[in-house]
C-alpha cells in the first residue's frame, strides 16, 4: 500500500470541512473579513488535529509538521475570484452533481489547500518520522497580486525545495512573466459614451459588459445592424439616461484568453465602428485599434513566442468609464526567455501615441527551475507511483506561488488533462475521483519531502 493512500480514511471528514471553506466568499480586496474567516478556519482544523501552526501576516498562515533538516513547503491559497454570472448552481457552496463536486474555489485553490492539511494530518496521525520539516502555507491574496505571500517572506526563510498544487499535472517547471498595466486618460473626453462598465478582476475575462450611449436614431440603427453582423451577443435597452447596450461573453482565466469571449473588447469593437474616436474617446479608441479583439498582442506589436513557454498572451480585464474617470487594465503574460521590461516600453509606447498614460499595476518576472533537479525527481516519483504514469515536464501562462519561491518551487497539480474544472468562469468544477486521487499524490509528495535524506 502506498502511503499516498493513508488520506482516503479522511473522505467524508474532507467533504464536511470543504462545504464549509467553500462557503466563505473569500474576495480579496471586496471581503476581506471573509479572507480571515477562511483562514481562522483552517488554523482552527490545525489545532483540533494537533498540529503546530503560526499566524504570520494578517494575509498569511502556516501549519507544520516536524522542525529539523530541510525546510520543505507546500503552498495554497484560500481566496478567489468573483462569482461572475451564468452559474447553474450556487457559487458559494459545495454541490455533488454527475460525479463531480461544484462551487467558487474548489479548483482554484480552496480544494487543494484542505487536503495540504489533511495530509499534515495523515503524516502525523499516522507517526511518520520526518527528517525535515514540513509547512503547508497559506495566503489569502493570491488572485490580487499575491502581497500575501511578499509579507509572509519578509518574516519567514524561503523553503529549501517546496511546490504548490494551483496548476495541473504533470509539473509546471517554467512560468511566463506577468504584467498588471493601467492605461487611463487625464480627463475623460468621450462625446457619447456616458458610462461603460466591465470586468471585476485583472486576470479574468470579462463576460459582461455594459456602455451607456447618448445617441440619435440614426447612430442606433446602425448599431443594430453592425450588432447582427458581427460576433457578439448584444442586448440594447432604451433607458432616460439614453441608450444602454449589454454586452454578453464568456470568462476564462487571463493565462488562456482566447478560450474566452471577451464582452469588453467586443462591445468596444461594436461602439468604435459606428463613432469616430473624438465621440468615444481615446481610451476606447486605443482598445479597438490596439487589442483589436486578439489575445496575441499583434497589433500592439508584441506579439512573440519562445520554445520554452509558448506564445505571449494578452487580455482587457476591466474597463471603467464614468465621469472624470477612464481606464482600464491589461493582463500580459510573455514568455520566459524575454525581458518584461522590453513589453512595457513597447506597449507604453502604443499608449502614449494617443496621448495615454500607462501604469505599471503589478509584474512577476518569469520562473524557471531545472527539469533535473531533486525537487522535480521527488514529485515525479510521488505521481508515478500514484499513477503509473511518468508525469509531463511542461510550461504554463498561470501565476502561482511557485514564482515567490526564488526557483526553489514548481506548481504540481492538482488539475488532470481532460477535466473541464472551468477555472475563473461560472460552473467551476473538480471531478471527485481526481480530487481524491490529487489527495493521493499529494500526500506521497509531502511523506517524500518529509522523509528525504
């Protein structure tokens, strides 16, 4: 019997806890009482499973087991993105349908970070005898830039070797560089477009948007006709603030946006053919001809690729238009072997042209640690004696802790080939079975690391 096995006896307690993390609306930055709860809960589960645990930022905890030999961590996070529209079932709560458990969290990260204590549990309720020590670390800022896991290191080591399940399987040895950008106008000077509104987070595609239009009949008919011509799916309503136009979509996470259908972008695409760019504005102006509805970054000139981690991507997360203010933000991810700063004069440049200013948000520089290197040999063993499968070595556009880690960490699951989980969309969803059999690697992984010489 692997030991991997040992946290199949844990099923139904799992289960319990896993309604109750997914319950909480952990939303960095819109709840952040909720980040607290969810984090209390799992300090809470440590003590009755008599584990040793620390709270180290107001953002940031850790469980651990043993305390000699190599530091070893295994991180998650317990916050998520916006529920978003369209769900079939409620978002924040634990459903079982059709073999498969639903709700805001459960694969992006609140799954994965109950079974990182679940397996402290199983090492420990089973008198393993570790060599190392052995964190689970838990933050509750990772969808907003991870400043949760830049304090914890102000005040903790970096581990020693360490992974972090928010990805999928086999392991993710390289990640792209990302780029949070803000691109805004002075003054906002659009003639027509009294209010457009889209997108609640940076690294999600937008799936509604909405603009409000002070226009003549003319302009509406032929809105309506370049509407039926085109892609999107519009909704026009007649209101006395002048003439709203909803926008319909589909979300996907930011690291894959042309799995997505971008409301924003389209609508943009839809105002900016029938108005000229002074009744629009340069903000939206700039989004038509410089996105231009691709998630390639073509016409912004950006648009490359390497061997190591594929092709550049780019998305409009959100756009804000009211008032005084116009702006919106831009998610870049660009290949490992490229310099970030070259993509910010690049763009920055586009921007300026048209006279807008551009603000560097957030930026992660890639990660890339060695395919040979003991880490990687002990993960690939961990999964291959749960499997019976050699896992693939391969790059990914996500963010994961594994960047804060100083090329000391990889992301390792928890996510098959296969299983459509819909991360960062409505109906996110883990197939159980996977679920459990992740726990399995999971905690072969984690006996490794705390038992390796």
């Amino acid at each position: 019997m692997l030991f991997g096995e040992k946290i199949l006896a844990y099923k139904d307690e799992i289960r319990r806890d896993l309604a109750y993390l997914i319950g909480i609306e952990s939303i960095d930055g819109e709840r952040d009482s909720e980040c607290e709860r969810a984090l209390a809960f799992l300090l809470k589960r440590a003590q009755d499973f008599g584990l040793a645990y620390e709270m180290v930022t107001d953002k940031s905890v850790h469980v651990q087991l043993g305390s000699g030999g190599r530091l070893c961590g295994v991180l998650a996070h317990v916050d998520v993105v916006p529920a978003g529209n369209n769900w079939n079932v409620i978002p924040f709560a634990l459903t079982e349908r059709d073999g498969r458990f639903y709700g805001r969290g459960i694969a992006d990260d609140k799954g994965a970070a109950l079974l990182n204590l679940y397996c402290l549990r199983a090492l420990k309720e089973n008198g393993v005898q570790g060599k190392n020590t052995l964190r689970a670390i838990f933050g509750s800022a990772e969808e907003t830039g991870m400043r949760d896991m830049d304090g914890y290191f102000e005040k903790m080591p970096l581990p020693d070797m360490a992974f972090t399940p928010d990805s999928d399987y086999g392991i993710c040895f390289a990640e792209k560089g990302i780029l949070h950008l803000r691109v805004s106008t002075p003054t906002n000077e659009a003639k027509v477009v009294s209010q457009f509104h889209a997108g609640k987070a940076i690294n999600a595609v937008p799936d509604l948007a909405y603009v409000m239009l002070d226009s003549s009949g003319y302009d509406e008919q032929l809105l309506m006709r370049l509407a039926d011509a085109g892609e999107g799916n519009y909704e026009f309503n007649y209101t006395i603030d002048g003439l709203m136009i909803i926008s319909r979509g589909k979300s996907s996470h930011a690291c894959e946006p042309q799995n997505g259908k971008n409301a924003a972008a389209l609508l943009i695409d839809l105002i900016t053919h029938a108005y000229d760019v002074h009744e629009v504005g340069t903000l939206c102006s700039f989004i038509d001809y410089a996105l231009n509805c691709e998630t390639n970054g073509r016409s912004l000139g950006l648009k490359m690729s390497d061997s190591v981690s594929g092709a550049l991507t780019v998305n409009l997360g959100i756009v804000h238009i009211e008032g005084n203010t116009a702006e919106a933000y831009f998610d870049i991810r660009y290949p490992v072997t490229v310099n970030g700063d070259n993509i910010i004069r690049q763009f920055r440049a586009v921007a300026e042209y048209s006279g807008l200013d551009v603000e560097v948000v957030h930026h992660e520089r890639p990660l890339y640690v060695e395919k040979d290197s003991p880490l990687i040999r002990e993960l690939s063993a961990a999964y291959e004696s749960v499997t019976g499968e050699k896992p693939v070595l391969y790059a990914t556009g996500g963010g994961t802790y594994a960047r804060k880690l100083g090329g000391r960490g990889v992301a390792f699951g928890p996510h098959f080939p296969g299983d459509p989980i819909h991360m960062h969309n409505a109906n996110e969803s883990v197939d159980k079975e996977n679920f459990f059999r992740h726990a399995q690697i999971c905690l072969e992984a984690m006996y490794r690391l705390y038992t390796m010489d």
